[in-house]
C-alpha cells in the first residue's frame, strides 16, 4: 500500500519539475501536512536504505539547486550559470572539478553515441558554438541553468521542446556508470524510499540485505510492476558477512520492491520508475 507520506513526496518532486503551476501553494500545503503528518509516519525516518549509485546522487544534488537565479560565472545556492551548475554538483557528489568552460567541457567527457544515463551532460548551440551545457535527469529531459527565456536559473526542460531539439549537439559522460545497488539495513522498523533517478531497461539492480535482527529467519522478497506482482521469492537470512545479495532485470515501467517478514509485514518498499532509454 502507498502511504500519504509517500504522496506527498511525489506532489513535491511534481512541484519541482513544473509540472503543478500553482508552485507556492502546492509547496506550502506539502509542508503543512509534512509537519502534521510525521508523528503518525508509518515509516521510519532513519535512514536504513542507501542507494550506491552516484547517477542517483548526482540528479538529487541537481534538484537541490531548482530556482537558484542565473548569475554569470556563478556556482553556488546563490547563483550559478549553465556550467556553475555542472562544476557546482559534480563537485559536491565526486569530489571532482570539471572545466568551467562551456566549450572546453565538451571535449573533456566521453562522447556518447548510445543511450543517454542520468548524469550525463547535454550540449547546445544556443548563441554560436558549443554554448549552453544541461545535466540529464531522465525522461527526455535535463535540469540547467538558463539565462533567458520565459523561465531564468535553474529550470527542468524537455527534449522535445523545438528550442532544444534543434539545438543539440551532442552528450558527453563524464563519470563511471555505476551498477545500481541498494543497500538494505533490516533494523526492524518500515522504512519506504522513492528513487529520483529512473533506472534503464535491461540494467540489473542489486539488493544487498544486511545487518537483519534475529527475529528474522526468512525475508520475502517480491517485485510489483504497476501493483501486478511480477516476482516473489523467500530468501533465506545471512546473519553474518557476507550479506544476502538478490538481483532482477526489470523492463520499462513504474517499480516498488517490498521486502516482508514471515508474517507478510512488510518492512522495506523502494518505488522507482524504469525507462527504455532515450537514445543520442
């Protein structure tokens, strides 16, 4: 069952991405019920689920920074231009320090004739040249800093806008794909996470179970795709090093993984969508 927490999650990451225009409202009534709705929570707030994945890690940070105004030579909450964001990002997820320059960070990355991952950067010719550079968050669309335009700073646009489209020049990667993992810490208590990141077609994504209490013998692992139930599998509990590791290759769609007890209580739901991948 999906919670009102988990709800109200996906009203704010629709309010971020534009797609509910009466954003102040939307954003002040998801904190009125935030506020009203934490002491009931039916899931713990401790973090017991951790997504390694730096794609994930790398779209979250981009969100950070939605509405910060366009500044020129910018890179920070105060400010950034189409660059400063990139630098801004990569820099507090890897530690990494990119090009600032638009032009010379289009050399600098691998290009990309594939499928396009979250994460990878998107560049554009918008006033000559390699000028204009977006991050790509999934669904045919990136997260950038714009200077003009009916929306400035940091805005979600579409692929299949006309402006873009036209525009584009190519796709650059400029870190390790990572196998997607979650690490799962059993510690008892319902925990729900909604990834941000969308996952590709035909890419495994690994669940490492561990540190589970000894109450528990068996766990259940079971897979729902749009609620039908797909796979459903009873794990036996490694108590001790090395952790219990299941995997599936989902397809296109929206996800939720529930791991349960012996009882049919079920103590982990991670939701995430998959698409088939938009291709350069």
């Amino acid at each position: 069952m999906i919670t009102l927490w988990f709800i109200l999650q996906n009203l704010l990451i629709l309010v971020k991405r534009g797609k509910i225009m009466k954003r102040t409202y939307y954003l002040k009534l998801f904190l009125l019920f935030a506020i009203l709705l934490q002491p009931f929570s039916l899931f713990s707030q401790e973090n017991g689920i951790v997504y390694d994945s730096v794609q994930e890690m790398i779209v979250k940070k981009a969100y950070e920074y939605l509405g910060t105004p366009y500044v020129y030579a910018g890179i920070s909450k105060d400010g950034v231009d189409c660059s400063g964001l990139v630098y801004a990002v990569f820099k507090e997820v890897t530690g990494k320090e990119l090009p600032r320059s638009v032009s010379v960070l289009y050399e600098a990355g691998t290009k990309i004739t594939g499928t396009l991952l979250p994460g990878d950067l998107l560049f554009f010719n918008t006033v000559g040249g390699v000028s204009h550079v977006g991050i790509y968050i999934g669904a045919k669309k990136i997260i950038h800093a714009a200077s003009d335009g009916p929306e400035t700073g940091v805005i979600i646009s579409s692929l299949e806008e006309n402006y873009y489209k036209t525009r584009y020049l190519g796709a650059r990667r400029v870190i390790e794909y990572s196998v997607p993992l979650l690490k799962i810490n059993m510690h008892g208590s319902k925990q729900e996470v909604l990834l941000k990141a969308p996952l590709i077609s035909g890419v495994p994504l690994y669940f490492h179970v561990q540190n589970t209490p000894s109450q528990y013998k068996f766990i259940t692992f079971i897979t729902l795709k749009s609620r039908e139930r797909i796979i459903e599998k009873r794990i036996r509990v490694q108590t001790s090093l090395p952790p219990n590791i299941s995997w599936f290759t989902p397809d296109s769609g929206n996800w939720t993984v529930i791991f349960s007890d012996d009882q049919g209580k079920n103590l982990i739901a991670v939701h995430f969508i998959v698409e088939r991948g938009y291709s350069n």
